[in-house]
C-alpha cells in the first residue's frame, strides 16, 4: 500500500514538472514573438549582441551618430512609449544611425550650433527607419487616408527615413538639461507644428516669439549646411530630395 501511495506522488510529480516546463516553453515562445514583432530580438556580431534592426542597418552601410558626432544626444521615441501611438516599435534599439555623408553633415550642424552657443547640443528623436517600422506608423496613424502622407509618409512608396537620409531633432540645452522650447512636442499633429504656419499661430497666441526663434535657430544651423525641412513639422529635416535618395541608397527594410 504504502509503495503504490508513494508511485502515485512520484508520477504527479514528473506530470507537474513536465506541464511547468510546457508552460515555460510557451511562455518563452509567445515573448520571442511578440519581441521579434516590436524588435527586441538580438543577435551576435563578434563578441557584441546588438539588436535585429541595429544589425540591418549596419549591413546596409548606415553608421551611429553618436560615433560620428561629438555631444549629441539621441532619444529615439519609437523606443519608447512616448510617440503619438503609445507603443514601443523599435525595442532594443537605442541609436540613432544615417548614412555616413549624411552623419558628417550633422557634424558640421552640431559644431556651428556650439560655435554659437556652447550649452547648446542637437537631440535626436529618430533617424534612419525600415519601412517595417513605417507600416506601423501608417497604420496606426488616426487620420484620413487623404492626410495621412502630410505626418508619414506611404509605406509603399517609402519616407526618407527608410533610406536613412532623414532626420527628427531639436536642440537640447545642457545647462537646463532640457529642450528648447518649440512650441509642441515631438509627433504634434496639428497647425501649432507647422512651420507655414507660425505667422498665424503667433496672431492668435498658440505659439510665442522665442518659440519660434528657437525652431528658427534649428532651421538656421539644418539649411547651413544642406538639410531641408517640410512645412508640417518643425524637427523634420530631409538630407536629399526622394529622387536622389532613391538614385544613392536602399530601403531600409
């Protein structure tokens, strides 16, 4: 009797330990995929482990800022939750990567905004992007399919950020350790972030004077030095016109 009670507990538990380990195992499944969605998925380059879209763009010859431009900042805010969708698209990425002539302009940015004012430095939001990452923004942008190109552009025929020739940045201010203030924040929809628009939006009080001097500051060091920028939003600066992008580079995908 007592050798049949104590099989009976050795199997269930071998049963429980094996259904803990099933439960595991799907567990771990589910989290990959749901990574793998967002990017967090890693690899190893050497004795590095770098994320998957870290890994694309540096396939593709693109290079991190921050190794080409001494002082900057980058916070990439489809790493985070802080973007107009609320959700976190990038995962383990945290640098901000260009195509090398396109990083050495930015230099040449970062060094004449210091000349001017040593506290000053550039604060990226987001630079090159595979147009994986845009079809989400595509989709998840809460507008007309008739205005949606005005925020992001299609997916399907490419921004200038899927060939790492674009740019989102403002200046941040090192001895308040904050931004400018430009009026909105990043990812704004609305006239308040249009740059043809200031004029209206200072007759009518939503933006001040020294807002718009600071975008103005921004878009004096950008266009110094070959960027261009587009009339719905203030921190987006285009390095090459699409047609030239697509003559240079690949999408990144």
């Amino acid at each position: 009797m007592f050798r049949s009670i104590l099989l009976f507990v050795l199997i269930g538990m071998v049963s429980f330990s094996c259904s803990q380990k099933e439960e595991g195992v799907l567990e771990e499944n589910l989290t990959k995929e749901f990574a793998e969605e967002i990017g967090h998925t890693q690899t190893t380059i050497g004795s590095a482990t770098i994320p998957i879209l870290e890994k694309q763009m540096i396939e593709q010859g693109l290079v991190n800022v921050e190794e080409v431009v001494s002082g900057i900042r980058v916070e990439l805010k489809y790493s985070t939750e802080d973007n107009f969708f609320g959700r976190d698209v990038y995962g383990d990425l945290i640098h901000a990567y260009l195509q090398p002539r396109v990083a050495d302009s930015l230099k040449v940015v970062q060094e004449m905004l210091q000349a001017e004012n040593p506290d000053l430095t550039l604060l990226i939001y987001d630079g090159a992007r595979p147009r994986s990452v845009q079809q989400i923004l595509w989709d998840n942008l809460d507008k007309p399919d008739s205005l949606k190109p005005l925020y992001v552009a299609d997916p399907k025929v490419g921004s200038l950020h899927n060939f790492g020739v674009a740019v989102d940045l403002t200046i941040f201010n090192t001895k308040t350790s904050e931004p400018l203030d430009m009026g909105t924040g990043y990812d704004f929809f609305g006239y308040q972030a249009y740059p043809d628009r200031e004029e209206q939006m200072l007759e009518e009080g939503k933006l001040t004077e020294e807002q718009i001097a600071n975008r103005e500051l921004l878009r004096k060091v950008m266009t110094a030095n070959g960027f261009t920028g587009i009339g719905s939003e203030w921190w987006h600066f285009n390095a090459f016109s699409r047609a030239k992008a697509g003559e240079l580079f690949k999408i990144i995908e």
